[in-house]
C-alpha cells in the first residue's frame, strides 16, 4: 500500500475534540414491512472522522439501515440527518447532491465488466459530468492511494477479490465524500485479504479524516478498526459503546454470542465436566479490563489470599491499546476461601461469574 497521498487527493483534515460534529444522526428511525419491524426505533450519531461499526446477525436490520442512510429507502417515521441536513422529506432530485457525499464500498464490488479499473474509480465522476482528464486525474491519484497504479488499464476480470475491493474502495472515495457507508465489505474475502483491506480502511481514515461507518456481523471486523460499536438485534439498538468497553463487558446476550467466536471460551473437555452441586474445585470465569488487566492481578491474589487456586484458560489481548482479558480459574472448595477469592477479584475491578464445580482436578 502507497504510503504517501498526493497533495491533490484531499485536505488533510485535523479533527480536533472541538470539531466533532455530528456527520450521521440517526431519530427514533422506524421502518415496518408488513408485520416485520425492519428498524424499531434506532437512534445513534457518528462522528467526523470516527469509524463506528454496526453489527448484527442476519435480519437484524442493517441493511434497512443503510438504505435509509443514503436514501434508497424513506422511514416510516424518525430521522436522518447527513452533516445536520435531514433528508426524509428531500425529493429525488435533491436527494443526488447529497448522495455524492456518501460513497459506497459493497460485500461484492459491484465494478463495471466492460470499464477498465481507471474508468470504474472514474465513474461517479462521469456521472457528476466532469471532463475526462479531471476524472482520469483524480483516478490516477485514488488508484495510487490504495496500491493498485499498475492495474489502472485492467479490466476486473483479471484482478483478485482483494484488489476488486480496492478498486470499489478507490471509486467510492472518487468525490470526496464526508462519509464512507462499507457493506459488509470484507465477507467474501479470505482472511488474509481481509486484514490488508481493514488496515488499508484505517489508513485511508487515519490519512483523509474520513467517517466510516461499518455494516458488518463479524466481530473481528469490529475489533480490527472500529472506534466505537453499535449492536443491532430484531431491528434495535441494544449496546453501544467504545470497542474495548464492549468487548471487556458486554451487557446483552446477543453481544455475547457474537464475541462467542473471538473471545477465550472454557474448553469443552473442563465445560463437559461441570456441575451444578458442590465439588473439589470451583471453576471462574475472570473478565478484566483497564487497570484491572494491567496489573500483577494472579501473583497479587496468591500473596494476598494464601490457599489453593490455578489458571487453566484464558489470556489478555488489546483492544484499541486497551487490555482485555477472560482468565478461568480453578479454587480449591465452595467456602471461605472460595468467597475470599472472588471478594479480592471483584475488589480489584474483575467481573466474576462461577460458572460450576468439578469433582476431581482438571
């Protein structure tokens, strides 16, 4: 990926904490077929120059979502603002400026067959009815962007899925737009690919001040580059919050289930074995975060609270430079020196969950 951007790509914009305005506010935004509520209520913002990831299962209403974003399809009731302009009640025609201020990155490219790659990224400036050489400049400059100079006379056909992407990326970026709407955009690439395309996202973010805001339903999407996560389910928002808040505390069972595959889980062989009743050794599940994961949290509780215990699972990652961790932990009993245990975790910022007994060691 080209590590420098021409200076006629675009300003740099320097987001300053005073400047954070709204880019996409989102009121109370309903949207029925039929029995289904596609949208139940939705209320959330994103910021300039933020990347906010949307994430739910499939049928959760992202894709309602996303098309009363950018105004392919009108709410029943409720708002949308872009850049502090609502456009529910814009007609089609004073909908089209205002679409050219969002650009579009799809699961499927979605790039013209019989077009080159320079006239693929050229053409929503085509359709804006700039002359050729802008365009074919202004294509130059975005293909240089994200790594793909030498492709700009091959047509699609020949090029891998990863570079496929790029090729959308580099198009929705073509009039520079204030926000980037990316639709599940790496879920037909491998995961090598992937990564390349989610750092190449934060680049073009980090370089551009550009707003992304991401409909995904994979959670690793959201860890990779996210800045803030809004979980979506039967049509609501039910989390939001700062990734790593998130990820260290998930409040609803539906976040939960999707951390279920990135997250450290207790192995089925101890989870198989557990109990409901009294046994030789209790097993806990330890989630810590901040502060909490920094520290020399097991050494101190060994010193702190003498008697028998052993980690069996678990570790720490980073999370936006945040620690992050789920540690199990086997204490020998279900008595004092069980209560001593989750009483020092607990004290020191843990949340602490037992999760059942075993009768012999594991």
């Amino acid at each position: 990926m080209n590590q420098h951007v021409s200076a006629g790509l675009a300003d740099p914009v320097h987001v300053q904490p005073t400047e954070l305005e709204d880019v996409v506010r989102l009121v109370g935004l309903k949207r029925r077929f039929g029995a289904t509520a596609a949208l139940d209520g939705v209320s959330l913002t994103v910021k300039k120059g933020e990347i906010l990831g949307i994430i739910g299962r499939s049928g959760a209403g992202k894709s309602t979502l996303i098309r009363c974003l950018n105004g392919l399809e009108r709410p029943d009731s409720g708002e949308v603002f872009i850049e502090g302009r609502e456009i529910g009640r814009l007609s089609e025609r004073e909908l089209q400026p205002l679409r050219r201020r969002i650009g579009m990155v799809f699961q499927h490219f979605n790039l013209l067959s019989a077009k080159t790659v320079e006239e693929n990224v050229a053409l929503p400036l085509k359709i804006e009815g700039r002359p050729r050489a802008d365009r074919m400049a202004r294509a130059a400059e975005l293909l240089q962007l994200v790594g793909l100079s030498e492709k700009a006379k091959a047509y699609p056909a020949s090029l891998s899925g990863g570079q496929k992407q790029r090729v959308g990326i580099a198009r929705a970026l073509a009039a520079r737009p204030a926000l980037l709407l990316s639709d599940e955009a790496t879920s037909a690439l491998d995961p090598e690919t992937t990564r390349s395309i989610l750092a190449l996202l934060k680049d073009i973010n980090s370089r551009l001040g550009l707003t992304i805001l991401l409909i995904t339903h994979e959670m690793e999407v959201i860890r990779s580059i996210a800045d803030r996560v809004a979980v979506i389910d039967a049509g609501r928002i039910v989390e939001e919050g700062a990734v790593w808040q998130v990820f260290a505390d998930p409040k609803s069972e539906i976040t939960r289930s999707l951390l279920g595959g990135i997250r450290p889980q207790l192995p089925p062989g101890i989870a198989s074995r557990l109990v409901a009743g009294e046994g030789v050794e209790t097993i806990l599940k330890v989630d810590v975060a901040g502060e909490a994961a920094r520290g020399a949290l097991l050494s101190d509780l060994a010193v702190t609270v003498p008697g028998p215990f052993r980690l069996v699972h678990g570790g720490i990652e980073h999370v936006q430079g945040q620690p992050v961790g789920t540690l199990f932990i086997a204490v020998l009993g279900v008595g004092a020196h069980l209560a001593q245990v989750t009483t020092f975790l607990r004290d020191r910022g843990a949340r602490v969950e037992v999760l059942g007994h075993v009768a012999g060691p594991v």
